[in-house]
C-alpha cells in the first residue's frame, strides 16, 4: 500500500463497484468514507 501511495498522484477508490473518493494519496487516507468503506462501519450493511 505504501508503494502505491508513493508512486500515484491521484487514487480512485471503489466500494462494490461504485466510486466513492478521488483524490491524491493523502486525501484519500484522510477520507473518512474511505475509513468507513474498509475499516467498518457506515457500511457494514452491505456487506452482508
């Protein structure tokens, strides 16, 4: 992941085939839908 981050200028980030952040690395792992997306929470419903 660190590699990835270091080498991309923009990040596009999927959820369940729908996009929902673009952004440079550092927004991306600010992104609190992001967190949510892949660390649980407001989603957790879909994933079910």
């Amino acid at each position: 992941m660190d590699m990835i981050m270091d080498l991309s200028d923009e990040v596009l980030v999927l959820f369940h085939g729908e996009l929902i952040a673009r952004g440079t690395p550092g927004e991306i792992v600010e992104n609190e839908t992001v967190q949510s997306a892949y660390l649980g929470g407001m989603y957790d419903e879909q994933l079910t």
